[in-house]
C-alpha cells in the first residue's frame, strides 16, 4: 500500500534534542500555511513504548484514512521518550497526539493540552495493568525483588510511563517504604520493548512493563511461534500486576483552530466503530496497535493517574515522617478524593466506565 500523501520523515527526539525545541518554539511554522498557501500538515505525536520504526508500519494506514476522512494533511511525529512529546506539544512543535496518562497529564499541565478522546481495548476490557517481568527460566519469585538485597538487575520505564514507573512505585514499593534506587544492584531506564527483551534475552533479572506490552509481542511473534521458535513473550513471566489502570488519552493543543478540532474529534469517534467491511479494515489495523476504538474524554480523564500520584506522595512522605509534607500531601490526595467523589455523583457511573 502506497501513501503519497504522508511524510514519512520520522522525527526521533532524544532527550538531548528538548534544547532545540526551546530554540525552535518562538519561529514555529504549525499555524502558518505552507509556501504553496496551502494549509501546514497537523503533526500528530505518538508514545513509542517500543521501536518507532515498528509503530510507523501501523500507524500509517490509519493516518492516511485521517487524512482522507477529515480533509487534513497530517504528519506522524515519533518521540523517543514522553518527555519529548510533552515538550514538542508545549512549544508547538506538534498540534495533537497519542499520550500516556501520566505523560498526559504533564502535557495538560505545561504544554497546553486538552483531553478530547480516550483509546479502548480491542478486547473489550477497558483498561491494562502494569507487571513485573522476569526470565521465564529463572526462579526469582517477587519476594526476592522486594528482599532489595542489592542482587539483581532492574528494569524501569521512562520518568513519564503510567505503567513502567508510577504504577509500580504507587502500588508496590513505596507502600513498602522501598526505595528503588537502594534496592537493586543495577538501575536501567527503557521503553518497555527494551526491558521486555532485556528480560528475555537474560540481561535484566526483573524490569517494569505492562500487559498490553507482551500481549502485542505474543500476537506479533505468531510466525515465530508457529515454527516452533520461542518468542521473546515466552520468555519472559509476569510476577506481579497492579490494579487496572484507565486507557490513554488522545490530546490536543487548547490553542487548535476549532474547526479543526471538530474534524478530528469526528474522525476519532467514528473510526472502526459501526459495521461493514470498511469499519471491519479499519478495527484490523487499530488492532495492530492494540487499540479498539475510541470514546470522547475530557481531562477528568486524568484523575485515576492524579489519585496515583498524590497517593505516592503521601506515601512517601510517611515513609521520610515529616509532618509538615504529610499535612501537605494528605490534603491534596483528600482534593483529588473529593474531585473523583463529586464526579462520579455527577455521571454515576465509576471514573474508567464513562
């Protein structure tokens, strides 16, 4: 399948590249039309948890049916980490994008965004969780990762990842009064494709990841399973889940022309829902990047991951027993709390079912 319309230049930022952004962020071009007058392609960021090069393959086709469905020339914009695509938002170096809640929540916060949709699970089950992996070979069982006896190798996820980080940090070991960087013998920071074959491949003894992660590994491995080779999923074993974590955000800049907006928020509602052969094409190709559809969201959307991050602070505050930091941090969890109490008295329904 050819795509004509589409700029495959892919723009891979590295945390060193954020300076050029702040350089680049007084001449940005994105509201301006193109030499010919013709309107600036709308650039759309996308996470990479894995290799960008493998997202391009499947995130093109739905881009070119964006481009055929809303009218509008739009460029794919791969970051190398989270951080970059808050950053690329903020200094309007993109105009929307595919985001993580916690990296959502930090593009929300400084680069102003919007939540205007959220992505569902092909399968139905509207959320993931984050895991802990180690060799499907090995023996190590979670009570050893949490004996922190400085003996194995660790894997966590970028600062910004929902699932590699402040999942595990939330819900495992800051309850514990862990601190991970006294706890492992090696500390190493990846996407989760990279501390999923860090584990695999024996250089990791536990890394952080998460269930969508090694579910689109396994279905992308099928060829290799078939002939009777392992895949890296199968070798690896999840020893730990967290508790369901919400779906991630679809983000645009507040600032977006509103006409545009409305284009793109019919395009994502409407995309692969209904029946037919065409809404059946278009499900197949979300399916490849484990997504189901979409649902409309606003930035209540984030709650869950404020609650996630206010209880980790309370958490670790108690851990350090300073009163002053508990007060401080029990009161803007019990804010969050009664935010998330005053809007499900409002829809009636829990924070992940709207």
């Amino acid at each position: 399948m050819t795509l004509p319309s589409i700029d495959r230049r892919r723009l891979l930022l590295s945390a060193g590249a954020l300076g050029a952004l702040s350089v680049a962020a007084g001449c940005s071009k994105s509201d301006q039309p193109a030499a010919d007058g013709t309107a600036a392609p709308l650039r759309f960021s996308i996470l990479a948890p894995e290799s960008a090069s493998s997202l391009e393959i499947f995130w093109l086709p739905v881009i070119a049916d964006m481009e055929k469905m809303t009218g509008l020339k739009v460029t794919p914009f791969f970051g190398s980490n989270y951080t970059a695509l808050v950053e690329a938002l903020r200094f309007k170096q993109t105009e929307f994008g595919w985001f993580s809640n916690l990296s959502g929540l930090e593009a929300v916060r400084r680069g102003n965004g919007e939540v205007f949709a959220r992505t569902v699970d092909p399968g139905g089950d509207d959320g993931y969780t984050s895991v802990l992996i180690v060799p499907a070979s090995s023996k190590t069982t979670l009570e050893d990762v949490l004996r922190c006896d400085r003996t194995l190798s660790f894997g966590i996820g970028d600062a910004k990842s929902t699932s590699g980080t402040l999942a595990p940090k939330t819900y495992l070991f800051t309850p514990r009064g862990i601190d991970i960087q006294k706890c492992f013998k090696t500390i190493k920071s990846a996407n989760h494709g990279s501390n999923l074959s860090g584990v695999g491949g024996g250089v990791l003894d536990v890394a952080t990841n998460n269930s969508t992660s090694i579910r689109l590994q396994a279905e992308r491995d099928i060829e290799r399973r078939a002939k009777g080779e392992p895949t890296v999923a199968d070798k690896v074993r999840v020893i730990w889940n967290s508790p369901r974590l919400p779906e991630d955000p679809i983000i645009w800049r507040k600032d977006l022309d509103p006409a545009v907006k409305e284009k793109l928020r019919q395009f994502f509602l409407t995309y692969g829902s209904g029946e037919g052969p065409e809404a059946e094409r278009q499900r197949a190709l979300l399916a490849k990047i484990s997504i189901g559809g979409f649902k409309p969201a606003d930035d209540t959307h984030l709650l869950p991951v404020r609650e996630m991050e206010a209880a980790e602070a309370l958490q670790t505050a108690k851990n350090d027993g300073d009163p002053a930091r508990i007060a401080e941090a029990q009161k803007a969890f019990d804010a969050i709390k009664a935010e998330e109490a005053a809007l499900q008295a409002k829809t009636g329904q829990p924070l992940q079912a709207r």
